[in-house]
C-alpha cells in the first residue's frame, strides 16, 4: 500500500467514526426529549388519578386508595429502574455471576 491509500484508508475510517458519534448524539438527543416528555405526561397522569380517587372513592377510603396507587406506581418504577440498569453497560449493572 501506498501513503494516499493509508491515507484515504484513514479518512474513510475518520467519516465514519464521526458518522457513527453524529447517530449516536442523536439517539440521545431523542432519547432526552422523549424522556422528559414522558415524566411531563407520567406527573400529569397520576395528579389526575389523585383528582379521581378524590371524586369518586368515599372519603373514609381516600387514604387507602392512595397509598395502593402510590405503591403500585414505585414497583413499577423500581421494576423499570432495574431492567433499565441491567440492560446498561454500567460498572454496577448487568450479569450476575452465580457462581
């Protein structure tokens, strides 16, 4: 090989590197705004179920009501939170050695 093929080699390798930092900038551009507008629609959500509960659950059971609500929501959260971090390449993520 010849230094323009090293060379062209190199710039080909270059564009692609920063093809692939480009794609990846913007999956997580995307992946910020579709995760902000999920907590946006999430808090909406549950002051909405509270107004519910608040309507149509006769007061001696508001309490109860509430607090079912609110543990459902943090397992499904905690749930979310730990396949989240098992998927991610984290140091305190992913498999497990049993042995």
């Amino acid at each position: 090989m010849t230094d323009a093929d090293d060379t062209n080699e190199h710039e080909q390798t270059y564009r692609e590197s920063q093809r692939e930092q480009m794609l990846r900038y913007g999956y997580w551009g995307a992946f910020v705004l579709l995760f902000l507008f999920g907590i946006i629609t999430t808090v909406r959500a549950y002051t909405s179920m509270m107004q519910i509960i608040d309507i149509w659950v006769v007061a001696d059971f508001e309490p109860v009501f509430r607090l079912l609500t609110n543990v459902a929501v943090t397992l499904i959260v905690v749930l979310g939170l730990s396949v989240l971090i098992r998927r991610m390449d984290l140091p305190f993520g992913g498999e497990v050695d049993d042995s």
